[in-house]
C-alpha cells in the first residue's frame, strides 16, 4: 500500500505539475496577447493624439497664413478693386489739405502686376510735401518713378484798405506749389 500511495502521489504530483505548468503557459499567452493588444491601442492611441494636436497647429498656422494674406492684401492693389485705391489716393489729397486729381490709372504692359497711377496735387508747399509723404507712408507698396515740383507765383496786384488803417496794404497771394507724380504700385493681377 506504501507503493500504491506513493504511486498515487507521484501520478497526481505529475498530473498537478502538468495542470500548473499548461495554466501557467495558458494564462502568460494570455497575458501575452492582451499586452500586444493594449500595445497596439496604444500605439493607435498615440497616433490618434499626434494627429489631433498636428490638426491643431495646422489650424494655427491657417490663421496666421489668413493673417498674412489679409496684411500682404492690404498693401497691393486689386485691379477689380482699383476704385478703392483712387479713393485712398484721394483721401490723401483731403488730408494733407491739397487738391489731388489723378490723372491717369494704367496697368502696366511691360511688367506684370504692376499699376501705373499718374497724379496732380496742387496747394501750399506744406500742404503737397504733407500729401508727397502721406503718399509715401500709404499702406500700398508704391515705387515712385518720377516727381516734378513747380512753383506757380501769382501775385494781385491790387491794392487793399483795411477799415481804420489809414495806407493802402498790397495784398499778395500766397504762391501755389504744383507736383506732378508718377509711380507704380504692386497689383494682385
């Protein structure tokens, strides 16, 4: 019976360390399995998060390219819009106190988006060296490729009383200062 006992130890010591040994490889495949599973969800994971943060800083970086467009806009001319830039011209005669006419808006055969503007100011010399430099100062990229700068001297030769004062005062006119500008501005054309 000491045989059989230690017979029955010895089969059911096997059968218990071949149970053990096939759930031990059975749960570590498990574990194996569920570790590359949770890798690969993470990795994806990952990926996913990657992919929304580069979507956010994409669409910062389209705001600011929209940003620079609308600021590169601002300084050249549309040659569909070409009526806001004689206004602005215009409000540049208004400002500096001058009369500003243009004469004459071409666009330019010779280089491509360029806009030839032709102008007449005429007024005080302060008042047409304020608008040459407003002109220069406009938000628009001008080149200025000619400037003429005359001084047209008028004077009344007519003689003057003023009420209480005994002498005729001669009355002269201030002289008027004429410009003549000629410059091209960059278009979207």
């Amino acid at each position: 019976m000491n045989k059989n006992n230690t017979n029955f130890i010895l089969i059911s010591s096997a059968l218990l360390l071949i149970f053990f040994a096939g759930s031990f490889f059975y749960f570590f495949n498990v574990i194996k399995n569920k570790n590359k599973h949770i890798s690969a969800v993470s990795v994806a994971l990952d990926k996913k998060i990657s992919e929304k943060n580069n979507i956010n800083i994409l669409e910062k970086k389209m705001g600011e390219l929209i940003d620079i467009k609308n600021n590169v806009s601002s300084h050249i001319v549309d040659p569909t819009r070409v009526d806001i830039f004689v206004e602005s011209l215009e409000q540049i005669g208004v400002n500096s106190g001058t009369e500003l006419f243009v004469k004459n808006v071409s666009v330019s055969k010779k280089e491509k988006n360029i806009i030839q503007v032709s102008l007449s100011i005429k007024g005080s010399f302060v008042n047409v060296t304020k608008a040459i430099i407003l002109l220069e100062n406009s938000p628009y990229s001008i080149i200025v490729s000619s400037f003429y700068l005359n001084k047209d001297m008028e004077q009344d030769s007519g003689l003057s009383s003023i009420p209480g004062k005994k002498e005729d005062i001669n009355l002269y006119k201030l002289p008027t200062w004429q410009a003549s500008v000629n410059f091209s501005a960059l278009s979207l054309e």
